[in-house]
C-alpha cells in the first residue's frame, strides 16, 4: 500500500511542490504550534480551546472567550 508521502512534510502536504521550500517550512512550524494542545487560563482544562479567528480563543469547557496572540492563546 502506498503512503501519500506527507511524512517529511507534514501539515504543508497539502501545498505540493509550490511556493518554495523555506515558505512551507515556516508555515509547518507555525500551523503545528497553532494546532497543538493548549490550556485555558480560567479553568485549566487541557485540549480545550478552540481559535475562532485571529487572536480570539474560546474554551469549549467554560465557553470563556478571550484574546491573545494570532497563532497562540498565551
């Protein structure tokens, strides 16, 4: 069975061969930090904030919304 050979370039598959090596690779560091695991600062629960939009998060737990920074709550 073949892979989709993603396994180097992780989350940037998706961008193929376009727009250049150094780009994807600045656009993986930050996507894999914006889509990782975060705590909320009210109720410390783990895995659940979700980013509405640039700088707005929302726990899912206690439906707290706040601001921070574009890629991360902190």
């Amino acid at each position: 069975m073949k892979m989709s050979g993603t396994k180097k370039v992780g989350i940037t598959g998706r961008f193929g061969p376009r727009y250049g090596l150094r780009i994807r690779r600045r656009v993986k560091k930050i996507e894999e930090k914006q889509k990782s695991k975060h705590e909320c600062p009210y109720c410390h629960k783990h895995n659940a904030l979700i980013r509405l939009s640039s700088g707005i998060w929302e726990c899912k737990k206690c439906k707290k919304k706040f601001t921070g920074k574009s890629y991360l709550p902190k």
